[in-house]
C-alpha cells in the first residue's frame, strides 16, 4: 500500500508564474510586432512611422489576448467536486 502526498503550491507562487508568462509573452510579441513594423516601414510605405505603431500596437494586443488566456486557464487550481 503506497500513499502519495500532495504538495499543494501556494497560490501567490501560481499567480507569480503566471505573471512571468504574460509579462515575458507581451515583451516578446510588442518585439516582433515592432520589428516587423520597422521592416515594413522601410521596404514598402517610404520610412513613414504609422507600420511601426501598428506593429506595436498588434503586439501589445496579442500580448494582452494571451495574458487573459493565461489568467482564465483552470491550470494548475485545484477543483474542488461538491
């Protein structure tokens, strides 16, 4: 007869690894945005500015989109079955 114990994390543990994810994901996201946002700057619209807000902008918004999946997820809660 085996017993397992269950380690329970705290919950300020999960919600700071959360953070890292969707801090680190937007970072990486308003990045590439920019950077596809500067390329397109300089190889089709004349070095106008407005690509490279767009860039960032669809960066910050995906960033967003997926730090509320992050947050919305059950992952790693413990459900309690009434």
């Amino acid at each position: 007869m085996s017993s397992q114990q269950l380690t329970s994390t705290p919950s300020q543990s999960i919600l700071n690894d959360r953070w890292d994810v969707v801090i680190s994901n937007t970072i990486v996201k308003t990045g590439l945005g920019f950077g596809v946002g500067v390329l397109a700057s300089v190889l089709v619209f004349r070095r106008r500015a407005f690509p490279v807000w767009l860039g960032v902008g669809f960066g910050l918004g995906r960033g967003f989109a997926e730090g509320d999946a992050v947050f919305r997820s059950n992952a790693g809660l413990r459900t309690v079955k009434a």
